[in-house]
C-alpha cells in the first residue's frame, strides 16, 4: 500500500462518476483492495459523491467559523458514525480541519468494517470540500499512509501534515494530530503493551453499555473515558503529552495549539516558557491555549470557533442534536471602556423619578 496513488485514484473515480455503465468500487473482504466485483455489503459507492446526489435533506441550524475534528477512526466498530453525520447535518462551517485519524487503516487491516454511515460521513466531507467549505485533511498515526501526499489535494480536500489557522480576531492556531510525541508520553514497554489490552477491553465494555443504554431510552456516556479519568497512570500520560505539544507549539509565533491523538478531550490556557515573550508582552501574549478536540470513539467531541470569534469545546448531544459547550475562550478580546464611556453609561442607565423628583436606576433588561 505504500506506493498507493492518490491522483490516479482521484481521475479513475472521475472517470466512474461520469460513466454510469460502470459498476462502483467496493472494497473485496479477501484481498481487502478494491475491486469492481459486485457484493451486498460494504459498498463504497463513489457514484453518489459528486455534490447534487448528497445534498442534504437537513438544514443546517447552527453557524461556526471553523470546526475541528479527529479521530474519527472510521472503518472500526467503535466509530460514532452516525452521530457525526447528525452534527454535519446540523452544524454549517466555514472551514472544516480533520486533525488525523480519520480512516482507521489499521483497523481495516485487521478485519474489513465499511458500513453504510461510515461511506456517509466520507461523501459529506466531500460534498463539503466541493461546496465552498475549506477542508484541510492532516494524516494522524491510523491513516499514516496517507502523510507522503501532504500539499496535494484530493476532491478539493487539501493534504497537510500541519497547518495554522488564522481566527476572526487575528489569532494563529497551529494545527497538528500528535501522534510524533508518543515518545515524550512514554510510560514504560510493560504499562504501553497493558494499556493497549485495556483499552481494547474498555471499548468493548464500552460499546455494549452503550447498546443498553440506548435500547433504555439513556443518552450516551462513555465507560471508557470515566475509567480513564480515575486511573493515575492515564492521566500522567495525558500530562505529559499536553506538556509535549505545548513545548512544541511555543516555537512557533501561534496563539494556541489544537491537536488529537489520545482521546481525551480539553480547551485549556497554560503559561508560556520565559523565553517565549518579553517583559513588555500583554497578559494574554504570556499565555498558550491548548485545546484537544478528543474523538468519536468515546467521547463524540470537537472543537468550533464562533462567529464572534470564541473557542469551544463541545460535545454532541445526539437526543437534543445540539452541542453541549464544555469549556469556552474568548479569542477577540473587547476594548475595555474608558472613565468617559462609564460616565456616559452610568448616566444612560438612570432617569428621573416623575413622581418624587428623584433620580432612579434604569431597568436593564
């Protein structure tokens, strides 16, 4: 697979889209490359990604500058497929970021899982890109295979092994997966080769709790990220990457950085190493935002920045189809009001009283 090309993937898709006596590929369980043989299963069905066969029979209700999401391991079981296709239904985005691990190719190695929603999600990306979105891919660790194509594109979706986002405010965002610091995150061969085994149990627990919850009538919660939250050795893996990408993303001239890789999700601001700003710099240039847009296997989060420019982390609610905010920061900073402007508003906000002559507060409503 590592001589794998994408540009001529691209123009024989082409080609199958405008060619309706071809059959669409689909993904052959034996060899698990495609193939033009017909099956009634996991069919990859490229004839319906050309932007008129996937407009959406929903209105977008919610309006965001940019959305980020990862790990979204499509092609595992565990995969919350069909809740992201509910968020992409209702959230409309100006620039989509997929911060790696989109495709779990190491999944499909193992056992071949294409179903339905997963198809789905990959034609709204798609449709998307060839809609005005900007969508720009960065390859995690489980999709590797993809980073040799960084800079080129594929159905306008642009390749990138980082990126950094500029806000409405003027704020840079460096965007990265983080897969190349699980060095620095390093807590020993036995506890690694451990909690490989343990989260693949965890999931499993995870899964089949979900499947109860949802035949009761439960919204969903994740097992996986409770347990996760209560044991010590997990949460010093988490320190130590958070420290890792900060580290790194100070080298750059960027505001915060945002990032995927472990599954957990948090929008959080930490102080900047001394040799990173001067004496003279302002409060918010001695603080770096870390925000880590968590995943679709446990925890159905991501990150958006509003239209007044706000960074949140959220999680979708997939009864109320709505996003719970979980943490939120201001990125476009309000000019502070003048002794002139708190006069002026002070005086606005009383009148007089008409029946005793005295001056009253105003009801602001």
């Amino acid at each position: 697979m590592t001589g794998f090309n994408f540009r001529k993937l691209e123009r024989s898709t082409r080609e199958e889209i405008n060619d309706p006596s071809l059959s669409p590929p689909i993904f052959n369980r034996s060899t698990q490359t495609p193939t033009l043989a017909p099956t009634s299963s996991n069919q990859f069905n490229c004839a319906a990604i050309t932007p008129s066969a996937l407009t959406s029979a929903h209105t977008a209700s919610i309006t965001v500058n940019a959305l980020w999401l990862s790990d979204i391991h499509l092609g595992c079981k565990d995969c919350k497929a069909d809740y992201l296709l509910s968020l992409l239904e209702t959230v409309r985005c100006q620039h989509l970021y997929l911060v790696g691990d989109i495709v779990d190719l190491w999944a499909l190695k193992r056992k071949l899982h294409w179903p339905d929603s997963h198809n789905k999600v990959l034609q709204k990306f798609i449709e998307l890109a060839q809609n005005g979105t900007q969508v720009i891919y960065l390859p995690g660790n489980h999709d590797e295979l993809i980073k040799p194509y960084a800079e080129l594109s594929l159905w306008n979706i642009k390749i990138a092994r980082q990126h950094i986002h500029h806000g409405i405010g003027g704020h840079k965002l460096l965007m990265l997966h983080g897969d190349q610091f699980d060095a620095d995150v390093c807590v020993g061969r036995f506890y690694a080769i451990l909690g490989d085994h343990l989260y693949d149990l965890l999931l499993f627990l995870n899964r089949n709790l979900h499947s109860l919850r949802e035949r009761l009538g439960y919204p969903y919660w994740s097992l996986a990220s409770y347990i996760k939250s209560k044991v010590g050795k997990a949460q010093a893996a988490i320190g130590h990457y958070r420290q890792a990408v900060l580290n790194y993303a100070q080298h750059f001239d960027v505001d915060g950085v945002i990032c995927g890789h472990i599954h957990q999700p948090e929008l959080s601001t930490h102080p900047r190493a001394a040799q990173y700003y001067s004496p003279l710099s302002p409060p918010e240039k001695r603080q770096i935002i870390y925000a880590n847009d968590g995943d679709w296997v446990e925890n159905c989060s991501l990150i958006t920045e509003t239209l007044s420019g706000e960074l949140q982390l959220c999680r979708w609610n997939e009864q109320t189809l709505k996003l719970d905010i979980l943490n939120s920061i201001a990125l476009v900073q309000q000019p502070s009001e003048t002794h002139k402007d708190k006069q002026q508003k002070t005086a606005a906000q009383q009148m007089p009283n008409t029946n005793t002559g005295e001056t009253r507060p105003r009801d602001v409503a």
